[in-house]
C-alpha cells in the first residue's frame, strides 16, 4: 500500500501536528499563532453558501444525450446535427418548495434542469416534471414563492397563505390539478417525466423558426406515493430520492428518458385560438404530436456533492445556436433572474466552476470580481482586455446570429390580463381521470385545505366547480367527510 499523501495547508505547508492546538503549556490558553488552528476553524465558518431561495433540495447526476431522430429540418444547434451523436452532460432534480434540509417525499413540483455541454457551449433545458406552472406572469411570481416559504412570523409553513394566492389566481388551477394528484409525488426522479414547460424555439439552417415546447418521457415508468405512503417514507428517510437516484446508477440501472419535441410554424401561431406561451396552458397533442429527438441516459454519480451539484448553475439564458427563445413571459424573466441568482450565490464568474464551465473552448471580456480564477490571456502581450482593439483579441461571429424574433403575431393577438379562460384544461385533465384519481385528488387537496378559512375555501371551490361541477363536489365532500363543513 502506497503512503497516504502529506497533510498541508491551503497555502501548501506541510502540518506538522494535526491533533493537538498550539498552547502556552499544558494548562495554558491557546496561541493566536497556531496558524493550522485558525485556518481550519476559519475555512468552517466559510464552508456554506446561501442556499437557493427556489429549488434548493436537490439530486443529480452525470450522463449523456444521443439523438435518435434527425431534426435539422427545423433546428442547426450541433448537439442535434446527425443521428447518434452523442452530447455529455448534467442533469439536476429538485423540490421547489423545500429548505435544503426538507424531505424528498414531499407533495411538491419538481425541478428537472439539463446542462447540455455542447461543442457550440452550453445549453440548459431549466424546467419542471410538469408541462405548466401557476403563474403566467412573473411580476407575480416572488409573491406565489413566498406563499410556499414559510409565514414571517409563525416560522411554519402556511397553508391558508397558499390557497389564498391560489384562490385569488385562478390560472394556478391547472398546475394545481396536477400537483395534488396522483403524480404529485414521485417515488423518485427515475419515475417521473421532465418538461421545458416554457415555449422555446427553434431555427434552422435557412433561418426559419419554430416554436417548440420540450417533453421527456421516463423510460422506467411512473411510480408515485399516496399521502400516507409518503407519510411512512418520509418517517424512515428524508433522503429518499437521493438514495434510490443514487444506488440505481451505482448498481448500473441508468435512468433513461425519451425526449420527444412539439413543433408549431410561426404560421400556424398565427391561426391558432390560444395563446401558444401561456405557460399555464398545454398545446394539444392531436394538433402539434410529439416528435421523438433523443435519449437522455444518466450514468455517473458525481464525485462531490457539493462541488458538481450545490454549486452547478442553470440558466434559460444559456443557448446554443439554433435554440432561442419566445415571447413567454415568464420565460424572459428567467433569462434574467437565474444567472443573476447564481452571480449572487456563488459569484460574478460562476460559470468558470468546472461544472458549470463549457467544455468547448470560451473567451470573453468580463474582468475581475469574485470567482475569477483563471488568467486571460487574448491578443497579443495581453493588451486584449477590451473590445473592439487592435491586438488580435476575440471577436464577434455574424454568422450565430439568431433570426429576429417576430413581434407582431401569435404573441401580439392575445392580451393574458383579458384572457379569463383558466377552466377548459384543468376540467379536461380532470374528465381524463378514473374515478379512483378523482377521489385521490379531492382527498389531497382536503387534507392540505385543513385550517384554512371558511372564506378561501369557499372561493376556491368555485373554481373547481367552474372547471367540472363533479371536481367542485367531490372536494367539498372530501371536506365535509374530513371533519370541517363549508359551504359550496
């Protein structure tokens, strides 16, 4: 067995005495000098980062992506350019909800983010393992987050703060009928789908766009958690998801999942009798199927938690030539407020991290502040830290460009404050279910109603009942037979 490697400091000086602190004699205080002391007390104190204020439980892994079907008809992005080519990358799975130290199997959605390291940089696909989310605004989405976090002054979760958001915006309704259904909780990550959710587009060779909406589709099949069986999980680990996502790779059982597209012309936006990035609403699969692009296989575990997965960064703005965006509310928030988030926890250059870096070659003029670890050396006698210059610097390349994105059309036909039509889908999604899923989701949306006033109830029920009158009489029964009364 070869000798174990010799203890030093950060600063590289071998520790002479890893065991003992440095002190005036055998009962004598301890001396400021003791320079190992000091660092290891002070590196401890240093040691935790701000946790996400959204998505902040987490598990992920490394893998690939190899694409099956050929798409350059509707996209020029690299990872997508032949049949079997094969992209690495890093997947993350995530709570929305929940503290970095809450429970796996709690009824929450999930965060499904891909980091795509392609030869072009990187592309992250930030979505959830629902197609739609509560809100279409994001002027209103820090108020629905602080709904989910906990009251300021009980320091406990607050049902009545959520159903009052909810009542109060009812085009949650449809991601709230997923949410407290059965697939409301996942048996783990391998058991679930993942959606970009938002619309995105793509744009070939010849500059011509289509929308797109992502869809990954679990190879393992669903698996899901009632109430009461989450109840007994959650009392034997707080890790489940961690530990099955986990041991599957390390046994060699790679989660895969399908990922398919759905495609829609800038003309067919146009005719179209919905709003196409309303990101509460779903495009109908008889109108725009699904087209089968690749498989997403994970195979490695990372080596460090917290270097490779704490600290990996996902941003919607993070596009690759061929990929772009749309006129999704929503989704222009994000471009801006994920990478700004990153910036603030872990720092200005936080896409220098090795996970987060691309692994194609990268240069750019951002100078200094914090994370800057390496040094850039453009041009000729570095003289290149600007742009434009005279020193061989890098430089633009047109032919990235993007084509313009259309400001009048589908986007412009349709104004989201006069739109009242929040109840076609979420009674769609509810008549598809049997009977059995229907008295589970009035069950559970029972159980999380339990102390929240009369008045909310009231006003939430009316949009049950507006999308199907059996979905607003089956909750309030489950209500009644719960042991509350309220009026319907």
């Amino acid at each position: 067995m070869n000798a174990p490697p010799r203890l030093t400091t950060t600063a590289g000086a071998p520790v002479s005495d890893n065991q003992n602190s440095l002190s005036a004699g055998p009962r004598g205080p301890l001396l400021l000098q003791d320079w190992s002391l000091l660092e290891k007390l002070a590196h401890q104190n240093r040691e935790r980062i701000p946790e996400r204020v959204v998505h902040a439980k987490g598990w992920g892994a490394f893998g690939t992506f190899r694409v099956t079907q050929d798409l350059t008809d509707v996209s020029c992005a690299h990872l997508f350019a032949d049949v079997g080519r094969t992209t690495p990358l890093v997947a993350r799975f995530s709570t929305v909800a929940g503290e970095l130290g809450a429970a796996d199997a709690e009824r929450d959605v999930r965060g499904f983010a891909v980091k795509f390291y392609t030869e072009e940089g990187n592309w992250d696909l930030v979505g959830n393992n629902t197609p739609v989310f509560f809100v279409r605004d994001p002027l209103k989405f820090p108020d629905f987050i602080r709904t989910q976090k906990r009251h300021p002054r009980t320091h406990l979760r607050s049902p009545t703060a959520m159903w009052d958001f909810w009542s109060l915006s009812p085009e949650s309704l449809h991601q709230v009928t997923i949410l407290f259904s059965d697939r409301g909780i996942p048996l783990s990550p391998r058991f679930m789908n993942g959606f970009g959710s938002h619309t995105f587009s793509f744009w070939n060779a010849a500059g011509h766009r289509h929308w797109v909406k992502f869809h990954f589709k679990t190879q393992q099949g669903h698996r899901h958690l009632t109430n009461e069986e989450a109840e007994q999980v959650i009392g034997r680990s707080r890790e489940s998801f961690q530990e099955d996502l986990y041991g599957a790779i390390e046994r060699g059982e790679h989660p895969r999942w399908t990922l398919y597209v759905q495609l829609m012309s800038e003309a067919q936006g146009e005719r179209i009798d919905f709003n196409p990035f309303d990101l509460t609403r779903v495009w109908p699969h008889r109108s725009f199927p699904l087209r089968e692009v690749g498989v997403l296989e994970l195979d490695r575990n990372p080596d460090n938690y917290y270097a490779q997965i704490e600290q990996l960064a996902f941003s919607p703005s993070n596009v690759v030539r061929g990929i772009g965006f749309s006129p999704d509310r929503m989704l222009q928030a994000r471009v801006f407020a994920y990478a700004d988030a990153h910036r603030y926890r872990l720092g200005t250059h936080y896409e220098s991290l090795p996970v987060n870096a691309p692994r194609c070659p990268m240069a750019h003029y951002h100078l200094d502040g914090s994370m800057r670890a390496d040094v850039p050396r453009y041009g000729v006698g570095d003289n290149a830290y600007y742009e434009p210059n005279s020193f061989g610097g890098p430089v633009q390349d047109p032919s990235f460009r993007e084509p313009p994105l259309a400001l009048q059309g589908a986007a412009d036909r349709y104004d989201h404050r006069l739109d009242q039509d929040h109840y076609a889908q979420p009674g769609a999604l509810f008549r598809l279910f049997d009977d059995g899923q229907r008295l589970r989701l009035a069950s559970n949306i029972a159980a999380a109603m339990q102390g929240v006033p009369e008045e909310i109830v009231a006003r939430q029920l009316a949009h049950f009942s507006a999308a199907d009158p059996n979905y607003g009489r089956l909750v309030a029964e489950a209500i009644a037979s719960s042991g509350r009364a309220t009026s319907t």
